[in-house]
C-alpha cells in the first residue's frame, strides 16, 4: 500500500490530480485537494493513477510514499 501526503499549505487548487485520480482526489469549494481514501492510502489498483496525479502537480503539493513497515 501506498500512502498519499498533501500539503495543503502549497496546493492552488489547480485539478489536475483530480482530473487524473477522481476517485482519490476532490477539490474543496475552497481550492484545497482532499485526499478520500480511509487513512489517505492507496492500493496496487491505484497506485499508477496517483503517482501520475504526483507528477503533474505544478506545485508539487502531493508526495507518496509506502506504508512504514510495523503498520496494519
């Protein structure tokens, strides 16, 4: 599995992540990216989809990264 970290802070609401990985991202009426997998992690179905997300954002915004080991 692999986790997805947004700051929030960089995001300017640009869509492209959600354009690409609708089912894991939605923008707020606000701008912001909302991440919509329990406890932000992704499977293997998805993980091509959102590392494509990670690329095209202009801001850099997302980062992924895998599951600490010891975890679930």
């Amino acid at each position: 599995m692999t986790r997805i970290n947004v700051d929030a802070s960089r995001c300017e609401g640009h869509g492209l992540c959600e354009g690409i990985a609708p089912d894991v991202f939605a923008l707020h009426d606000e701008g912001a990216v909302e991440v919509l997998t329990a406890d932000q992690m992704v499977g293997e179905d998805l993980t091509a989809a959102v590392a494509e997300a990670e690329r095209a954002c202009p801001v850099a915004a997302i980062r992924l990264t895998d599951r600490p080991r010891g975890e679930g």
